[in-house]
C-alpha cells in the first residue's frame, strides 16, 4: 500500500513495513516533491519498494502511555463515520513526509520548498434536525371579535445547549486547548506547518519528525496556540525511523494543560476517533471518523530520497490531509491514541498543486509506541530502536521476511552474537510470524519489532528448507538514526 506523509506524495509501501537492520540505510537529501519510491535493499531500516507517505504540509527542505479511558463514550457519540473520502495532511518538511501544510512566509521568498500553501474555499453543510412535535409557539388571538384570524410566532429559545464531555464538541473543546500548529522553517527559507500537542507541563510537545526536521539544524520553529499566543520552540530530539519529535517550547506558560494519553493496544475496530491539526493551513480542524483497522503495516517516506518510517498502525477514516501530521488521534473520551502521520493516496488530489487530499485511508503512530519514543528523546535526545539484528529482504512480498545472503554495505546478513544469532537464525531463512503477527514482508516485520522495546522476548516463526521452526528472541536495542 502507498501512503503519503502530509504535503507529499509517498512512495508506494510494501504491503508491511520492513524490519530494522542493524546499519540504517544512509539518509537521502529531503525535498517536497512528490514521493518517490524508496529505494529497495537491506539496512537497519529498510526501504521498502513502495513507501508511505507521511503528512506533512510544508517544504520537504524542512526534514521530513498509558492512560486509562475515562467516562464511557456519550450514547449520542459518534456520528455516523464520515463517507470514505481524502484523509491526511502534510506535516512538515523532513523525512518519511508528514502532515503538515504549507504556510506563507512574512515575506515572499524563492524557493520555496514543499508547494505553497493551498487556499481552500470552505463550504459548510447545515444539517437540519427533525423539530417533531416538541416545538414551542404562541398562539394569539386577534382582538377583533369578527375576525377568526390568529398569528402563530415561532419560540425565541430553542432551549439550552449542553455539550457533555463524551460528546465531539465537549472533547474538542477541551483537546484544542493543548494542541498547537507548529511552523518550521530551514535555514534556506524553506517551511511547513504541521500539528502538535502538550506532552507535559515542562513545554515539550510531541509531534511528528518530518514536520520539524528542516528545523533541526539551524533553522526556525514556532508553536501557535488556539488561543493564538505564539511561542518559539527548539527541537529536544527526533528519530527518522519511528517518525517521531519532540520539540520545546521557550518560556513555557505555567498553565500548560498535557493531552491525557489512551492505551493503543486496547483500541478495536468500530471505536470512534477524533482527529486534530492544521489541514492545508487552516488551524485547530477537528475531523471525526473511526478505527477501520489495527495493525497496519505501513512504510512512509516523503519521496526525497531519505530513509523511510515503519509503523504498525492504527488506520482510520477520520479526514486527514496536508497540515495534520503531528496532531494527535483521539479516542471518544479524549485520550490520545495516536500521532496522525500518513494517508494512502491515489496521486493528484485534485488541489491543483500535486497534493493529495484525504481518501478515508490515515494512519496514526500508536500512542503507546509514540510514548515510549517521546520520553527517550527527552532523556536523551536521541532515539532508541529494538532490533534482531538480521538484514532483511525489502522487497514487497506475500511469503514473509527474508534474511538476505548480504548485510547493508558489506556488513554480516547476521550480526555476529547478536539476537539472531544467538536464536540460530541463518540468511535464508524466511521469517513469517512474530509472536502471534503474520509476517508478509520484511517492511512488516520491522514495523512489529519497533513496537516492542530492547529487551523484550519474542517468538519467531520462519522457514527453513521447507520446514517450520519457532525459536525465542531476546530483542537487542540501536541507538540513533545512523
């Protein structure tokens, strides 16, 4: 499946993203132009031959957990789930694209990078409830006693309006609040606007690393509030891999709200979803829609050559375009349960521009993998990934992850001593399962094995001459995106 980050056309991703190789592939120069497809071979991430694309609005220039559910979900909420149509956004400039949407510079500047900003013309649809025989009147006699005439005047109050807070509008408005639009801009001139959210109440907030990534090396970040008080940010740490950053704000408000995080690994199919950001430019956009899949393995890339992301993530059809990337994917209590990053597109969305507009098809970084992610930034700055320690096969496929004969430039196929190793593992062997996961390709696997930690235990399922093994894995860890 192909996906694209937000502003970007992705490369098409292999049906599961691939598994991490011990050497990630060596980073390609950045750029907004449609996605490309990602290059084919073996490295600790592996580019799959059709990459996801992620969301984000802005010039590829730019760079590319657990909380317990509160109240049970309004009965009135959700509504029926939105008719399958476009649903991501841009993200920013950086790598594995992102959600994001192009914002217009104070002034004019050449080159500008990733598409410029798309106006949009809004068109609201007015949705008239029945007014059964409930509505109020007031029936007047004329005080002419031969006339029969009367007047019949409408009520002036329809009555109070309450916004519960298992409702949309009561979740909106209590999530816009600690949510911000966040502008990065590279030291070329080049930006993107893409989407973010309160992580803790120290100022740092969680976003997507292609919305940011054009910043990290001398350039410029703000975060917008609703409110519009605008702060200027620094990033604290990004990993390419995982599509994940964190960025800080300076001189942090005292009053700084953090979103309360859900647990991904309890959302199902059906649940509703609320869906935050800036699509196409147009701040604090609030989209509903549901959880259509879990699981999805998907390889985002933003067609500039750099290396791809690989998640397995939750899919949902909540409309997601150009400018969502980063902004958080929440569940019908208000919890976060994923960072939206990517959508399927079908090419040319019809903006004029080359940008592809929401289809129904978005994915979001589970939230429970983005935590983990998030926190390791912040103590260290720098990403750390789980790994077996094996290169694989990144071509799209059907039968499973292949150990390829060769590493990532010259390397071992199998790391000396490392968790493959040590389990008995040999090139050739064709991986299918990882604990209770079908493993159709190696962009899959690598997406299973980045949503576990170091250290962590797994069963693998593979093949050998015909014949099927199960061996247990003691998961190693890799620090950095190099």
């Amino acid at each position: 499946m192909s996906t694209e980050n937000e502003g970007t056309a992705v490369p098409p991703a292999p049906s599961a993203p691939p598994v991490p190789v011990d050497t990630p592939a060596a980073p390609a120069p950045q750029g907004q132009a449609p996605r490309g497809q990602a290059p084919q071979g073996t490295g600790p991430y592996g580019q799959d031959s059709q990459g996801q694309s992620a969301h984000g609005q802005g010039a590829p220039g730019d760079a590319a957990h657990h909380g317990v559910s509160s109240s049970a979900p309004d009965p009135s909420w959700p509504p029926p789930p939105p008719p399958a149509s476009p649903s991501y956004g841009d993200g920013g400039s950086g790598s594995g694209g992102g959600w994001g949407s192009p914002y217009q510079q104070p002034a004019p500047k050449s080159g500008r990078g990733r598409g410029g900003l798309v106006a949009a013309l809004l068109v609201a649809a007015l949705v008239a409830g029945g007014l059964g025989g409930g509505l109020g009147y007031t029936l007047a006699k004329n005080n002419d006693e031969n006339s029969g005439s009367t007047t019949v005047s409408a009520s002036t109050s329809g009555g109070d309006v309450k916004r519960d807070p298992g409702t949309v509008a009561g979740v909106a408005a209590k999530a816009l609040p600690s949510t911000v639009t966040i502008e990065a801009e590279s030291t070329s001139g080049e930006g993107g606007t893409g989407t973010g959210f309160v992580f803790d109440k120290q100022g740092h907030i969680v976003t997507n690393n292609h919305v940011v990534a054009g910043a990290v090396d001398g350039g410029k970040l703000t975060a917008t509030f609703p409110s519009g008080k605008k702060y200027d940010a620094e990033v604290v740490g990004h990993a390419q891999g995982y599509d994940v950053a964190v960025i800080k704000l300076k001189n942090a408000p005292s009053d700084l709200k953090p979103l309360t995080l859900g647990d991904s690994d309890k959302v199902a199919v059906g649940d509703a979803t609320i869906a935050i950001g800036a699509p196409f430019g147009l701040s604090d956009t609030v989209t509903t829609g549901i959880i259509s899949a879990k699981n999805r393995p998907v390889a985002s890339s933003d067609g500039s050559g750099s290396q791809a992301s690989y998640m397995s993530a939750l899919q949902t059809d909540a409309s997601i375009n150009p400018g969502n990337s980063g902004g958080p994917l929440l569940d019908a209590q208000g919890n976060v349960i994923g960072i939206n990053s990517a959508i399927q597109s079908t090419g040319n969305g019809g903006f004029g521009t080359g940008q592809s507009g929401s289809i129904g098809l978005g994915f979001a970084i589970p939230i429970n993998q983005a935590e983990y992610v998030a926190q390791e930034l912040i103590k260290t700055g720098k990403p750390v990934y789980a790994k077996i320690g094996a290169s694989v096969s990144l071509d799209d496929s059907s039968d499973g992850a292949q150990i390829t004969d060769q590493g990532a430039g010259g390397t071992p196929p199998v790391e000396p001593g490392g968790p493959a190793a040590k389990a008995g593992l040999k090139p050739g062997d064709v991986i299918t399962k990882l604990d209770d996961r079908v493993i159709d390709s190696g962009p899959t696997l690598i997406g299973e094995i980045w949503t576990h930690k170091p250290g962590d235990k797994v069963t693998i399922t593979y093949e050998r001459n015909g014949k099927q093994h199960t061996v247990e894995v003691t998961l190693g860890s890799r620090i950095g995106d190099n």
